[in-house]
C-alpha cells in the first residue's frame, strides 16, 4: 500500500467509533473472528484497544493484520485502523 493509499484511508477512517474492543484477554479466536466479520462487511474499521490490555497495540495491530488477512493503516493511541479489500463491490479503489 502507497502512502497515498495510506492517507485515503485514514482520512476515510477519520469518523468511525471502534466497532471492536480488545481487552485483558488480548487477541483471543473469538475477537480475531470479531475483527475478521467486521472487514467482510465493512472494509475499513477501527478497533479499540482497552486499557484493562497491557499488550503493544502496534503489536496486535500487526498480529491481528495477519490473522485477518488485513493491512494496518495506522495505530494511533489505542485505535487501530484495519483495511481488506472485499473481493466484490470494493467501496475503496485500493489496490
């Protein structure tokens, strides 16, 4: 993903809330299935990492990002912002 893609996005992220939240229990199978339902109907979302987590959220950013097949647009705080492109009907004109 190019910079400019990178910047697309986050400018479309900019208004979304978290639809996802990650506490104490870290990455665990049914918040990676969360994340995974999430892109398949959304694309780009952002999740919130709690702070009752103690993990790095730029190391679940890239954890998660290679569970989901997804790319990390960016970690910011404890936001992070996830892109997969839906094999039909792409919203984003993203490679």
């Amino acid at each position: 993903m190019t910079s400019k893609e990178r910047a697309f996005l986050r400018a479309e992220a900019h208004p979304l809330d978290p639809i996802v939240h990650i506490g104490k229990e870290a990455l665990s199978a049914e918040v990676v299935g969360a994340i995974d339902e999430a892109l398949a109907a959304r694309e780009l979302i952002k999740v919130g990492v709690l702070k009752n987590c103690f993990d790095d959220p730029k190391e679940l950013a890239e954890i998660a990002a290679e569970r989901t097949h997804s790319q990390v647009v960016q970690v910011m705080g404890r936001k992070i912002t996830l892109y997969r492109r839906k094999k039909k009907d792409s919203k984003y004109n993203i490679v």
